[in-house]
C-alpha cells in the first residue's frame, strides 16, 4: 500500500518531527480517522520524565488539556504507560475522568484508539487515531486494527529518532569502551578502588574515565552518570 510506503520513509527520512506527524495524519485519514496524536516519554529527568505532545488536534483543544491538566488524568495514557494493547475510547474506559470525556467529545474527539510502544520502565511513545463521528466497530478492528498497530510501531521508531536527540547525551561524544566498563562495575556496586583493581587500572585512571563519562551524560556525579547510563541503555 502507497501510504504505508510513505509512512516507512518518513520516519526514516524525514528531517523534523512536523513533516513526520503530516505523513501520519495522511495515514489516519486513509485508516478513516480525522486527527492523530503522539506522545513521546523520555527516560530522563527521572524525577519528572520529559514528554513530548504533538498532535493535529485543534489548537483549542490542546490548549485546553494542557491547562486543565489532563495529561495526568488521561486514562488512555495510564493504560498505556502499562500495556501495548490498544484501548478503543467509551464511557467505560472514561469512567474515573468524566469531565475529560465531555470536554473531548464536545470538541469533537468522540471516537478514538490509542496504542503505546515501551521501553523499560519510564519511557515510551503512544499514537492515537480519533475522529468525530462512526464509532468503531469489531468489523472495522478486525479489518483495520493490524494496520493501525504497524503505523503505531512505526511512528514510535520514527518520532525516537527525532526526538531523542533532544534528551539523550551528544550523539558526537559517544561513551568509549573503557568509560562503559566503569560505569558497568559501579552499577554493580563496586567503589573506585575495586574497579581499579578489577581493570588492573590506578584510581586517578578510573576517576578520570568517570568523570568524562559524566559530562557525556551531563550527570552531576558518579552516581547520576551510572543511573543515566542505565536508563538510556549504554550499559548493556
């Protein structure tokens, strides 16, 4: 199918997120939706990871969630940040948020579907497909939802690409081996002087492999480089 072919470029190709997002919503609208939504969680700062919203919505409408603070009542975005199985919207799965479910459907936001893709523990992507009218119906799923989950899959590779330099460390200053092989030994729990040791290194050695690692992440300390490391996957 053409749009899939377009779809697969850009999001290998495509030089910002916005002519990504325009390619998704020629997608949706093949698919039968009038607006698609992306959300992007990243890993880092641990203590309120960044997130990242781009969407077709109009521009009242997303004002609106962000004033009212929806983002952390959503319960399409608290299933999601769970499991990767869709939620199709319906007053059941808005139950716990009426007020956010009034508020979208007199905007316009009556039907919808929702899919996350995940990545450890705190961070990950969610697309949703909504439109106005035609709820969705087993027939449509069945015929549909294989293709709505390979566009959801496929926006997440994508929008990581372009976004994740925005959060992870500077892509020209990689960690080398031997800054990898410190931070791995203290994530294990062993000190300065136990490293050294392991590595048959002295601790000035150690330390300065330490500390350029750190500034690599932009972390504070030891302990702040080994955490980022973790979370943004440079230790495995």
């Amino acid at each position: 199918m053409q749009w899939m072919g377009d779809v697969l470029s850009a999001a290998y190709d495509a030089q910002d997120a916005q002519g990504l997002l325009d390619r998704i919503q020629a997608a949706a609208r093949t698919l039968g939706f009038e607006y698609c939504a992306y959300g992007l969680r990243a890993p880092l700062p641990v203590t309120k990871p960044r997130v990242t919203l781009l969407s077709t919505y109009s521009r009242t409408w997303c004002d609106h969630y962000r004033r009212s603070g929806y983002l952390a009542l959503d319960p399409t975005v608290l299933h999601c940040q769970q499991s990767v199985q869709p939620v199709v919207w319906g007053d059941r799965v808005f139950q716990d948020a009426p007020q956010l479910w009034d508020d979208a459907r007199n905007a316009g936001l009556r039907h919808g579907w929702a899919q996350s893709c995940l990545e450890g523990r705190n961070a990950g992507g969610m697309l949703t497909l909504a439109r106005s009218a035609e709820a969705l119906g087993d027939c449509e799923l069945r015929c549909n939802e294989a293709k709505m989950r390979w566009l959801a899959n496929v926006a997440h590779q994508g929008f990581s690409r372009l976004l994740s330099p925005t959060w992870q460390p500077n892509p020209a200053s990689p960690l080398s081996s031997r800054e990898r092989e410190v931070l791995r030994w203290a994530a294990d729990g062993k000190t300065l002087n136990e490293v050294a040791d392991i590595l048959a290194l002295s601790i000035e050695t150690v330390k300065f492999h330490t500390r350029n690692a750190a500034v690599k992440l932009g972390a504070v300390n030891r302990t702040a480089a080994v955490a980022r490391a973790a979370l943004l996957g440079l230790l495995a």
